[in-house]
C-alpha cells in the first residue's frame, strides 16, 4: 500500500467566494492506492449529520460507475470512497447536485471547520435565550395574570425571535436544502415543530391567552445542538 504525500490533498479553491470543483488530476493526487487498481478518495461533507445523509450519499455514490465502496463517518463528516480504473468518478459534482457542499480532506483545514464554530454559537445563543424565556415563563406560571402576563409573554417573543433566527438558521437550511433535492431529512420536522410553536404561541400572546410555548421552542433548539 502507498500513499500520497499530504501536501498532495488540497482543499477546493474559492475564487470570488465560489466553490471549485477540484480536477480529476487533484482528486486522484489525493487519493491513496490500495493495491489491484483500487484507489481511496476521502472527502470532507461539513453538512452530514444524520442517518438520512448518510443513506443519501451511500446510495448515490455507490451507483457511480467504477466506484466499489462509498462510505459516512458521521463522527468525522468524512467520505470515504473506493473506486477503480483510470477515470475518476464525479464524486464532488454528485454530492453538490445532492445539496452537500464537498472537498478534499486535509486535516489542518477541517481542524478549523466554520461548521462546528456555528454550532458551538449556536448553542450559546440557544443557551441564553432560553435561559431568560424560563424565568420569564416561571412567573407566569407562578400566578402572573392581564397586563403582567402578557407582558412576559411579549418579551419572550421578542428574545426567541432572534434565537430562532440564528440558532435555529442551521435546522432551517438544511430542510430547504432537502426539500428542495426532493429528499427529506431530520431537520423538516425539526424545522415544522419549531415554527409551529412559535407560531402558535405568538398567536396566543396576540390573543391575550393564558398559555405560549416560547421556551419550549428555542429550549428545544438549545437540546439539539447541545450534543453537537
């Protein structure tokens, strides 16, 4: 077994801040021989992160032609993929037309990975706007009532607003990502379920009713992430 050297994965370059695609040649510096004509290739998907991605991805790389093995780290969000022959299969363009953005692996660039700094303020938002949603939420449920309640319920849709917006931006995304390539994922009921709690719950604050579910919804954005 050899392998390349690992200067030789290179990430994709951004030119005006597009993606692009790397070059057959790139991908197949990057790829290690594992003997028989066969060669590895790992990429690195940032956006993988459930059972539904990694059936997606398996399934559809696993029907290129000349590609043996095609395999998910959800762990790592790495790709692994076999493949034989002198031609190298499209792998980055197929995973781009599944709505997941792809490049090349190498470790010091994935060390530093945009994606997990976005969850990590994500859940620190999630985290603070739920936090001050319960205490708000403790004394209505404590026997707050008329101007007072509605009061707290106001200022907890104004402090959810934001945390929805940026917390919950990632769940929303990745539904209209999988919706849009005809597929579903985890993240569409996720992305209902909080929508319609918001919804509902502003619509009771409107109303002056007696009960809204504000922390309910970002609390649950804040349990999803925090396992992240």
């Amino acid at each position: 077994m050899s392998c390349c050297a690992p200067s030789a994965e290179v990430a994709l370059d951004l030119v005006s801040g597009t993606s692009v695609l790397p070059s057959s040649q790139e991908i197949r510096l990057a790829s290690r021989s594992l003997g028989d004509d066969l060669h590895q290739t790992d990429l690195s998907v940032p956006t993988v992160h459930c059972g539904a991605c990694i059936q997606t991805i398996e399934t559809a790389l696993g029907k290129l032609n000349h590609v043996q093995a095609a395999r998910v780290n959800l762990s790592t969000k790495r790709v692994s993929v076999q493949w034989r022959g002198d031609e190298v299969p499209p792998l980055v363009a197929v995973l781009g037309r599944l709505g997941y953005q792809a490049h090349l692996f190498e470790a010091d660039t994935d060390a530093k990975d945009r994606t997990l700094s976005e969850l990590i303020r994500a859940v620190a938002v999630a985290g603070f706007a739920a936090g001050n949603i319960m205490l708000l939420s403790v004394s209505v449920w404590s026997g707050a009532e008329g101007a007072t309640r509605d009061l707290f319920h106001w200022v907890s849709a104004l402090i959810a607003i934001p945390a929805l917006a940026f917390a919950g931006g990632i769940f929303f995304r990745s539904a209209w990502t999988a919706l849009r390539h005809g597929r579903m994922n985890m993240d569409v009921p996720i992305a209902v379920g909080v929508s319609l709690a918001y919804a509902m719950s502003l619509y009771e604050t409107i109303t002056h009713g007696d009960h809204a579910y504000f922390d309910a919804s970002v609390s649950l954005l804040f349990f999803l992430h925090e396992p992240l």
